[in-house]
C-alpha cells in the first residue's frame, strides 16, 4: 500500500475563518457607506431644499427692490446692471434673476412652492417663462412629477404652442404691420408686428448692429474693447429669457438694441457718406431757449442730424421752450442741449412772426479729427463706474452755446443713457484737473468698488435654517416623484394648452 498525504485540517478552518472575516469585514464596510452615503446624500438635498426656500426670499426682496427703483440712485441703468456691480453676478444671471422675481409676483402657487422648498429654482425659472393663471396649477404638478431638464422640455413645446398657434395666412398678413405712436410720458413707441422668419431677420439685424458693429462716427484706429454686456442691462426687461430657451435667447442688452436700431436708421439716412450727420432729421429751437438751464425732463429719443437755432426771443409768457422736429413732435430744451453736442447746427435769424430772414451755413460741433483723438482719449463712457464702449456721444463740459470751445481739454464722451442723466435728470459735470468730474444733487458721483464678500459660512447656514424655521424642511421635501416611465410630452403639453383654451373661451364668454 502507498503512503498516503495527511491534510492539515488546522490550516483549512483557519483560511476559512479569515474567509468569513474578509466577507464581515466587507459587508460592514458596504453597510457604512450606503449609512454614510444616505447621510451625506440627505444631507446635501436639504441644505438644496433650504436654499430653495432662502431664494424665494431674496427674490422677494429683488422684486420689491426693483419695483422701487432703488437700482437708479447711484446711476445704475437697470436692476440687473446693479446687481452686476453689487452681487457679483455676470449679467445674464442678473436678468434672469430679475425676470423670475417679476413673474413670481403674479404666480402665488410656485411662490409659495418655492417659499416652502418644494420646488427648485431651476424649475420654477422654466415655469415664469410660459405659466399662465390657467396653467399654473398643472405647471406645478408636472414640475413635482418631472426632473428640471424634463420640465424645462415641457416649457420649451408649450411655449412653441402658444406663439404659434391658431394663425392662418390671412391672419398672419393682416397682423403684418408697423406703426409709431407718442407715450403720454413723452416717449415714442415704434412697433412692428412681423411673421416668424421676417422677424428672425430683423431681429438679427439688430443683434448684429448693438453687438458687433462700431458706433457711427467711430474712426477707424479706434481700439476695440471686449464687449461688457453687464454695462447696460435692460432696463425693464421683463421679457428676457434665460439661455435655457434658444427660440428667445438674447445675446445682446434692450438698451444696446435701442442703441442698434437707432444705428441702423442713421446709416441709411447717411448713405454713402458715413461721415455725415443724418440730414433727413431736422429740429428747430429757440437760440435763447438752448442757450437757457431749465430743469430738464422726460422727452422723446431722437437723433437730430441738424438743428437750427433762432435768433428771435422764446415765448416771454413764462411757458416751457420747447424744439420741434419736422413732423411737429416736440422735445425739451434739455434734450436739445443734449443732441446739440455732437451734431450739425445751422443759425437762422427769422422776425417776430416766425418767418426767417437768413440761414447759416452748417457746421459740425465735433470735428473729424478732433472726434479721432477723443475717441483715442476716451475709449469708454465717462461717467463713474461706466464701462460702455458703443454709440458714445461726444459731450461739451462747457455747452458751445454758452461759449465752450470744441477742444479735447472741454470734452468727454458718454453712452446715451448717461449723457441723458446729465442734460435731462440732474447730474452735472464739471473738469477738475484735466478730468471730468460728476455731480447729482451736489453730491460727487464716484465709482465705488463693491465690499468685499465676508461670510461666516457657518454661522449663514444656521440663518438660513433658522429663516426657514416656519416651513417643515427635510431632506425629501422637493423629491422629485418621477416614476423612471417614459413621459409623452405631447399629451402634458396639449392639457397645458387644453387649460389656456378653456380659460380663454371663459374669458370671452
């Protein structure tokens, strides 16, 4: 018989034992980190949760803060231009901020659902673009029943449904329209109703002249600085939209599209003379009433390419002196002032009933090489804290009917929103050591750097909780109640629209 091996039956039981304790060991290790993976995970959805809650309050403070106007004390052009300088925000989020905040104050249910936490903010953004009084109820519930990227697809189609819905041919060509009319405030409202593919091309057209084109008048050694789209945000830009809807996407501030739009009409005036003033526009004031200091007002926007100064005497009865253009709309003497900076003026003498007895020949208040070098000096607007580079207008510290030389040592250039601050809404300016210096209601304007950001993160986060104390907030209050199932976009989009139906057809009953 063979000898047989002996098996060490000691060595077996003590691999298995280490066996069994790597498997413990593991199992254990797993256990701990699905608890730690569940703490910190419930952990992260209530702090979002709670900053969900901290957000409708500032957006609250945001709406009412803009609805004061506090924005424009300091010179700011609109809310989302402020919050730029003060927050730190990059001025598409300012906008957008501001939009959401607006469209809240007419949706009391998302308010509240963002109040207490139960939706987010991404959500609540897509549902202010395309939620009606009709459709808020169901917005909300799909929002509680989708993720953000889903529901922003929701907005997205139903939006599309609203524009284009319900439009026949004859319709469209009936509504295809353009029209002026005069604001009770003095302003001028030109609006144009064009279908989708003219108004694409407008559109562009405009994007295109307040983006990438070069002020009139600007020469061609000017340096180009990098657009700064937070310098004139839009004020009033109810509309604005954020990035997340291409179809309403906006690259450029309202104010800079005014600015482009007004651009675009005084090219063609000019023609192929890009050096001169567009001749078509002419206004007609009083020499004494230009020369005189009212106190301004609101008045219309034009681009006066000629003015003509009368000799004779404004109306000695005490009422306000006023220029008008040629088709009879009125300005005021302040806004005169402001477009007899920089364009061509023509003296005409007339006689007591009006008629004219001799007519200048026309100059031009900035000449070429004179606009070439200041254009070199001031590359952006003057005004404190100004960072605008397109349309600026050339300024006179000593306005030329009062004698002010046309010379670099008496001029400045400023963006039409603040050159209108100086001639129409109380700032004035004045050279002290070679620079322009801005005063309003005797005060020094100064560009003031924003305070420094100080937060005790730890001591904001027990705020935050300790502000949201009244709402019940854990760490499945906003859960989203998506089931994983495929979701037919077409039959949540057509009760949308089945629900703005029936509110207007109850409407008009």
């Amino acid at each position: 018989m063979g000898q047989g091996r002996g098996v060490d039956v000691s060595s077996l039981a003590g691999d298995a034992a280490a066996a069994n304790k790597d498997v413990a060991a593991a199992r254990a290790a797993a256990i701990a980190r699905r608890k730690a993976h569940a703490a910190l995970g419930a952990r992260i959805a209530e702090q979002a949760y709670q900053l969900d809650a901290a957000m409708h309050r500032l957006l609250a403070d945001l709406r009412e803060f803009d609805a004061a106007g506090y924005w424009a004390d300091a010179g700011a052009t609109s809310c989302a231009s402020w919050l730029a300088w003060r927050v730190g925000w990059d001025p598409g989020t300012a906008r957008e901020h501001v939009r959401v905040a607006r469209a809240l104050g007419a949706l009391p249910r998302v308010d509240a659902a963002l109040r207490a936490g139960r939706l987010s903010y991404s959500k609540v953004r897509a549902i202010t673009r395309v939620a009606t009084p009709a459709t808020e109820a169901a917005l909300l519930d799909d929002a509680s029943r989708t993720t953000a990227a889903q529901l922003e697809l929701i907005c997205r189609k139903l939006h599309a449904v609203q524009r284009l819905g319900g439009q026949s041919a004859r319709d469209v060509a009936a509504r295809r329209t353009v029209s002026r009319r005069e604001r009770d405030d003095g302003m001028a409202v030109i609006e144009a109703v064009l279908p989708a593919d003219e108004a694409a091309v407008v559109w562009a057209a405009i994007e295109r002249a307040a983006t990438e084109r070069e002020p009139i008048g600007a020469v061609a050694d000017e340096p180009k600085a990098t657009a700064d789209a937070g310098a004139l945000a839009g004020a009033g830009a109810a509309t604005d939209v954020s990035a997340g809807t291409p179809q309403t996407c906006v690259k450029a501030a309202p104010v800079r599209r005014v600015d482009g739009l007004v651009a675009m009409a005084q090219a063609v005036l000019r023609g192929d003379a890009p050096s001169r003033a567009p001749i078509e526009v002419v206004l007609t004031i009083s020499r004494d009433a230009l020369a005189s200091v009212g106190d301004g007002g609101v008045a219309a926007e034009a681009s006066a390419g000629t003015i003509a100064t009368a000799s004779r005497p404004s109306d000695a009865s005490g009422s306000p002196a006023i220029g008008c253009f040629a088709d009879g709309t009125a300005v005021s003497a302040e806004t005169a002032r402001r477009l007899a900076c920089d364009c061509g003026v023509v003296a005409m003498t007339t006689d007591a009933a009006g008629n004219p007895l001799s007519v200048g020949r026309r100059t031009r208040s900035i000449p070429a090489a004179i606009a070439r070098a200041l254009a070199r000096r001031d590359a952006t607007c003057r005004f404190p804290g100004c960072t605008n580079h397109r349309f600026l207008a050339g300024h006179h510290l000593t306005h030329w009917i009062h004698g002010g030389e046309t010379a670099l040592a008496n001029l400045c250039r400023l963006c039409p929103t603040h050159h209108r601050y100086v001639h129409e809404h109380g700032y004035r300016v004045e050279l002290r050591d070679g620079e322009p210096v801005f005063f309003h209601r005797g005060r020094e304007v100064h560009a003031e750097p924003p305070r420094p950001r100080a937060i005790d993160a730890p001591r904001a986060w027990s705020a935050i909780r300790a502000a949201n104390a009244d709402v019940a907030i854990d760490a499945t209050t906003g859960q989203c109640a998506w089931d994983g199932l495929p979701i037919d976009y077409g039959l949540v989009v057509d009760d949308l629209a089945r629900l703005e139906r029936g509110a207007c057809t109850a409407g008009a009953g």
